[in-house]
C-alpha cells in the first residue's frame, strides 16, 4: 500500500500466551548468561521481558 510516496508493510502479529513468572525469569536468567545469544538480543531481551506482564 502506498500513500504520497509512503510504503506501508504488513505485520502478521502472533498471539501467544503470557509467560509465567517462573518462565519470564527463566528467560531474564538465560539472557543475562547465555553468551550465545548476540549480545543485540540480549539487552533488547532484558529491556523488554520485564515489561511483559501476563
């Protein structure tokens, strides 16, 4: 779709469910450890996980 030169793409959103406590702090432990995981991930990871309330 465009609109005055504007590319507008479409997003498929996905809709999962909540993770639990146990699971979000799992995943806050492995982001803050996992050195396989780049580094870009990580810190994206640990700013948004904890936002993500169920």
């Amino acid at each position: 779709m465009t609109a005055a030169g504007v590319v507008v793409l479409a997003t498929k959103v996905s809709r999962r469910a909540s993770l639990s406590e146990d699971e979000r702090l799992g995943a806050l432990g492995r982001l803050l450890t996992d050195t396989e995981i780049p580094m870009r991930l990580r810190v994206a990871g640990v700013i948004v996980l904890p936002q993500h309330n169920p």
